[in-house]
C-alpha cells in the first residue's frame, strides 16, 4: 500500500484514522497541525495526505495550497471536517464531513490511490521489453 500523511488537532481523530488505515496496509504518520504537517511533507515521501480543515496556526487551505504548489502538487488530498462549508480551496481530491464511517475513508483512500487508467497505460508503455 502507501505512505499516508494524517493532519488533525484532535488526537483521538488522528489515533482511529491511524489505527483503520494501518489495519489496511497503510503506512500512517501524523501531524497535529498544519505547520508540523507541512514541515513533514516537504521532508517525507507520501503518497496521501488526509487534513482537517480547523487546526490552529494553518488549516485545510493552507495545506491544500502548500502542497498544490509544491513539486509534489498531484499528490491526493482528503479533506475532513465538521465545517466542510469552510473548504475553500477546489484543490482537495475529496471531502468527507465528519462524522463519517470509518469504512467510507477506508474506501475514499482505495479509490484514490488506484492509478488511473491513463497512467497505467504510460507506465506500461514504459516496461522494457525482454
């Protein structure tokens, strides 16, 4: 599976998200906020990132365009939160209001991280063949 970056004030958010996904395959590291969660993307290698939208110093936004305008900017992005009406960046790749079943998660991280068809299709044109 991936690498998934987790961002949440609420530990206890952070701890359920961390705990399903890693029953998944997942590897899962977290942040408290959106400055610490930032700090980690930029020195990590994540194939997901899941933020919430509240957090004190920088929120959901914040974090949408740091990484949108990053080198790594297609990386996929869930956005949680019990305000998703505060969500203004179009840049999320989902949105999931809490409260939400852990199962529809699990399920929005397995939908997004599948290749698509495009791409499957580039990279095995790019198999050497023997």
């Amino acid at each position: 599976m991936g690498t998934i970056l987790v961002i949440d004030d609420e530990k206890g958010i952070v701890d359920l998200i961390q705990e399903a996904l890693s029953q998944f395959g997942h590897d899962v590291e977290t942040a408290i906020n959106g400055i610490e969660g930032i700090h980690k993307f930029e020195h990590g290698r994540f194939d997901m990132v899941i933020t919430d939208m509240r957090m004190p110093g920088m929120d959901g936004n914040g974090v949408v365009r740091h990484i949108r305008s990053s080198l790594r900017q297609s990386t996929p992005i869930i956005g949680i939160s019990g305000t998703p009406w505060l969500f203004q960046e179009t840049g999320f790749d989902m949105i999931l209001p809490k409260p939400f079943p852990l199962k529809t998660l699990v399920d929005s991280v397995d939908h997004l991280s599948k290749p698509s068809t495009a791409a499957a299709a580039e990279s095995e044109r790019d198999l050497p063949f023997n």
